[in-house]
C-alpha cells in the first residue's frame, strides 16, 4: 500500500469515526450550512462555470453569522499567518490563514461544498484528458495533500478599506489542486462598502482575453475556477488559463471568507 493510498485509508477511517461522534452533523457538512448549500441549483451553477469560469451561489450565511466571522478578524490566535498585500506586491489590504481546526462555520461550509463541487471538477478534467486525481470525500482529498507535503491550512479571511484592491492572481499552493474554489462577502454592498466587485479574467485561446466583473451580495458564495477551465475550440477542448481579483474599494470596508479545497506546501 503506498503512503497516499494508506492515508487515504486513514481518513476513511477517521470519518467514519466522527459520523457516530458527538457533533458529527458540524464536522461533516450537514446543518444549516449544508441545507443551503443543497438549496443551489446544480445544473445551472454547472452551466454557469462551463460558460464563465464562475457563478453566483445562494446566500450560505445569515447576516449575523457573517459578522460573527467578520468579528473574528480581530482574534490573532485563530490564524496562522497574516499577509499585508501591498507589501508582497499583491494588491493593497491584509488576509490572514485561519489555523485548522476551522472556527464555524469554515469547516462545515467546505464539508457541504466539496460533494457538490467534485462532479464539475470530474467533468472539466475529463474533458482535458485529465486523469482526475479527487477522492470521493474531502477528508480524503486533504489527507492526500497532506501526505504529498502539503499541510498547511488554507482558508482565508481578507479585508479590504477604502482603496484596497487585490490582484489578479491564482491559489495554487503546490502540486495538488482543487480546481474549484469559493469565496463569501461578509459585508453588504451598498451599504458597507462601495466597489469591491470580484474579478475574473479568463485568457482565450488564440483570442483577446475575457474579462467579468461580480458584485457579490452578502453572506452569498461565488464559485469559479483556481486555474484553469475546459473551452471548445476546433480542436476539441482547451485549456483556458484564469486569474481572480477584486477591483478597488471606493469607501467602505470589505471581508472576504475565502474556501479553498487543497491545502498548502
């Protein structure tokens, strides 16, 4: 048995473990969290990424649990690191990596999303003449990164001020990559803040690139493409290269939860 597949094993195990756990409802993505996140319709969130490389998903927080996780911005023992985007050359504002275990609902919302979002990654490679390396569970998935050198947690809580901007850029963090990833607006557009439209720029083959623009209205998740995403082209599919951002605020304050299903190196 190989490491990857051993630690496969292992997950399976642990998951099944926490299935008859106290709380085991939190640790795998059912609640309310994972009600709303069934509450999406599929096909056309399927549609919509095979059309734009993203799409618009139901809102997946109450107004009080966006700020409840807003709030905990200001808690430094919850995040591993904290990274000031201008001066990495970025963009301009701050994110920082929340440790693991996740707060809630951070684990639940990645619990109830990875199911829906495999099948769509299954189909993209497939029609890349890709071998799709994603198991059937994100325990799985994870402990498989983790075996490959990549244990380093990685959702993200961002926040963005009056001027902020984040570049145009790809979550990669190693070899192992989910080719799907979500972010949620913690704050009310219009009201909060001004601007802050999230960004895709997608670079066609053989054609000018393609820019959208998404103001994402709060507690509502958007999904979309962490590399790349299958376009028809003569020669049957291509693969598109695409790149995400956040245009400048104009007043306000922005946070950002950002879902990311593979772990860093």
């Amino acid at each position: 048995m190989t490491a990857v597949t051993a630690a496969a094993a292992t997950a399976v195990t642990a998951a099944k473990t926490r299935a008859t756990a106290p709380g085991a409802d939190a640790a795998t993505g059912s609640g309310p969290w994972a009600g709303r996140a069934e509450s999406a319709d599929w096909d056309a969130v399927a549609a919509e990424l095979d059309a734009f490389g993203g799409a618009l998903l139901p809102q997946l927080l109450t107004p009080d649990e966006a700020g409840r996780l807003r709030d905990l911005y200001g808690r430094p023992e919850l995040f591993r690191s904290t990274v000031d985007m201008a001066r990495h050359r970025f963009g301009s504002g701050e994110y920082k990596y929340f440790h693991a275990p996740y707060p809630e609902p951070v684990e639940q919302l990645k619990q109830a999303l990875y199911p829906r979002l495999l099948p769509i990654a299954r189909t993209w490679w497939e029609r890349l003449g890709r071998t799709a390396p994603w198991p059937d569970t994100l325990d799985e998935w994870l402990q498989m990164c983790h075996a490959a050198g990549q244990s380093k947690s990685t959702a993200i809580l961002l926040r963005y001020g009056a001027g902020d901007w984040n570049a145009l850029h790809r979550d990669l963090y190693g070899d192992l990559v989910f080719p799907l990833q979500v972010v949620i607006n913690l704050d009310r557009p219009g009201t909060d803040h001004t601007g802050g439209e999230f960004l895709l720029v997608e670079q066609r083959p053989r054609a000018q690139s393609r820019g959208t623009a998404t103001l994402l209205p709060q507690g509502h998740g958007y999904v979309f493409t962490t590399r790349d995403r299958p376009v028809r082209s003569a020669r049957g599919w291509s693969a598109a290269p695409v790149r995400h951002g956040v245009s400048a605020l104009r007043s306000g304050h922005r946070h950002t939860l950002a879902l990311v299903f593979h772990d860093a190196a």
